[in-house]
C-alpha cells in the first residue's frame, strides 16, 4: 500500500510539474501589449488570444488593434482593449474584454467576450415572410432582448410576436371571420378558427406560456422561455407544412393523363 501511495504522489506531482510547465510555455507564446490604468499609468500586460469573430457583422477575422488598452485595477482584475473590424463592409470598432488568469503562478489575461454583440437575425422562410412579416421581426427583437439577459423583456415579446403571427395566419385563412379574429382574445380565437389540429394544438399552449410571461402569478411553474420558444417553432413549423401542402396540391391539381 506505501509503495502505490508513494507512486500516486509521484504521479500526481509530475502531472502538476508537467501542467505548469505547458502553462509557463503558453505565456511566452501570448500577446503582449501596453496598457493604462485609471491614473494613467502604464501596465505591460499578457493577453491569450485575440477574438477571432467580429460580434457586429459575425465574420471570421483577423482584428486590428487600435492601440487602446485598460487595465480595470481591483480584486477581480480586468482588460478591456479597443480593436476595428478590418472587413469593408463592417470597420466596426469593438471591445474585447479579458479577466486575469485563475491559475496558480500564472499572470496572463484570458479572452471571454465582446461587445457590443449583434445577434444574428433569425431567418425565415419566404411563406413565413409573407404570412406574417411583424411575427419575424417581433421574433428578431424579443430574440435581441433575450440575447441581452433581458428575459422578463424577451418573454412578453415573444408572446406578442405569437400573437401576430396566429392572427395574421388566421385573416389571411379566413377573411370572411377578419373581424372577429382581430377582436377576439387570442385562447378563443386559437379554439374557434384553428382547423388545423397541430397548429391549434401548438398555438393553444404556446398562448398558455406566453401568458406566463405577461401576467402577474405564473400557472406553468416548470416551463420557462426555452419551452415557449419551442412552442412558437411548432407552431411555425406546422403552418409552414400546411402552406406547403397546399401549394403542391395547386401545382399539380389533377393527375397526369
């Protein structure tokens, strides 16, 4: 037993030697730039890597520094250094902002984001589009909100764009009914005019959690915005195979002869 405990401390300290050693070696590697803090002093200071994304146009890029460094001073020790998009169609500038490296003997700063951040725009199919083209931009800014961590914003507004969205597909369905669809609460109007079993049934319970996220007390306590939002893309794709029935049925209305 002493013989496999004293390997194991023999093992355990070669590891820790060999980590350290790969970590000492990755330091010489980094990025070294000239820094200033709030009083204006210079900081030599060691970065990772730089972001190889630019968070504006989300192309693959080779960032330009603009020379810009600061060393945020304080128990958690922070860098936020300016760069440019070098793409012509972008040129944006941007922040990347580091933390100082929680490894023992270590003096580096890690990369763990960027701003500002412009999410990309969901993309929708061209029947979607023309369905319903406040859903897809509702969607596009609840989903802006969320990406933000404004969650209590995100979730009504993603109530709001399932609003639209049953709304508009229900007026374009039956016009005939165009004002009681429009006026009607949004449940009774899912129940009355939805034909389409998966859709109503989608809809239905995509309403119940967009609900949640308007009102006061809360019913689905063990459903959040992940399962909205799944409910919403049901809902969506549903109607997509519908719409896509139909236009292959117009297409070929009869059989060849």
């Amino acid at each position: 037993m002493a013989v496999v405990h004293r390997n194991f401390l023999q093992w355990a300290t070669q590891l820790t030697t060999a980590r350290s050693k790969s970590v000492l070696e990755g330091e010489e590697k980094m990025l070294h730039l000239d820094a200033q803090t709030h009083e204006g002093k210079a900081s030599a200071v060691k970065l990772d890597k730089l972001p190889d994304h630019c968070p504006l146009c989300h192309y693959g890029i080779e960032a330009q520094l603009q020379n810009k460094a600061h060393v945020i001073e304080g128990y958690r020790g922070r860098l936020e250094v300016v760069l440019r998009c070098p793409r012509e169609g972008c040129q944006s500038f941007f922040v990347a902002r580091y933390k100082m490296s929680t490894y023992p003997g270590t003096s580096y700063f890690v990369f763990v984001g960027a701003a500002p951040f412009e999410p990309l725009d969901a993309e929708f199919s061209e029947s979607m589009r023309k369905i319903s083209p406040n859903f897809c931009e509702i969607a596009n800014q609840a989903q802006k909100a969320e990406y933000q961590e404004w969650k209590l914003v995100a979730g009504p507004g993603y109530r709001k764009a399932l609003e639209f969205l049953v709304r508009d597909y229900l007026c374009r369905a039956r016009p005939a009914d165009d004002g009681k669809i429009k006026n009607m609460q949004l449940g009774g109007c899912i129940a009355s005019f939805v034909d389409n079993d998966k859709v109503r049934e989608m809809a239905k319970r995509a309403a119940w959690l967009g609900n949640d996220e308007t009102h006061y007390t809360r019913k689905w306590e063990d459903k959040d915005l992940e399962d909205l939002k799944k409910l919403i893309q049901l809902t969506v794709h549903w109607i997509e195979m519908e719409e896509m029935t139909k236009s292959v049925i117009e297409e070929m209305p009869e059989g060849k002869k």
